[in-house]
C-alpha cells in the first residue's frame, strides 16, 4: 500500500503533471466563464437572431482564448 502511495504522491509532484493539471483547470475556468457570461449579457434591444449571433460570438471568442491559453500553458506555440 505505501508502494502506491508513494508513486501517487511522485506523479502529483512532477512539475509536468502540475502543469497538465493547471492547464486543465485553465480550460474548465474558461468553458464555465464563457457560459455565464452568455447566460448574463443583457441584450434586450437586439432582435433575436442578432442576439444569438452575438452570444454565439462572444461564447467562441472566450473559448478559443481559453484554449490558446491551455495549450501555450502546454508549451504549444501557435
């Protein structure tokens, strides 16, 4: 049992793995922040479509953003 434990303990204190996991939280914190903020924007002058466009637009940019994010986290350039 100490045997697991102690492989479980080294995988969490890699510095890779921490990195892994910040860069996935990172993702999750942006899916959720690009969903509120959808949910929360008072676009009551607009017609319908034109709403939907531009939470739509608003949805893609955060995501994206958020994504690009995770992924220079990750070491990946783009």
């Amino acid at each position: 049992m100490a045997s697991i434990w102690e492989k479980i303990v080294t995988f969490f204190s890699s510095a890779q793995t921490r990195t892994y996991l910040f860069a996935a939280l990172v993702l999750l914190a942006g899916l959720l922040f690009a969903r509120l903020l959808s949910r929360r924007l008072k676009l009551n002058r607009l017609h319908p479509q034109h709403r939907m466009l531009v939470r739509r637009a608003i949805v893609y940019l955060v995501v994206l953003t958020t994504v690009m994010w995770s992924l220079r986290l990750l070491g990946v350039g783009m």
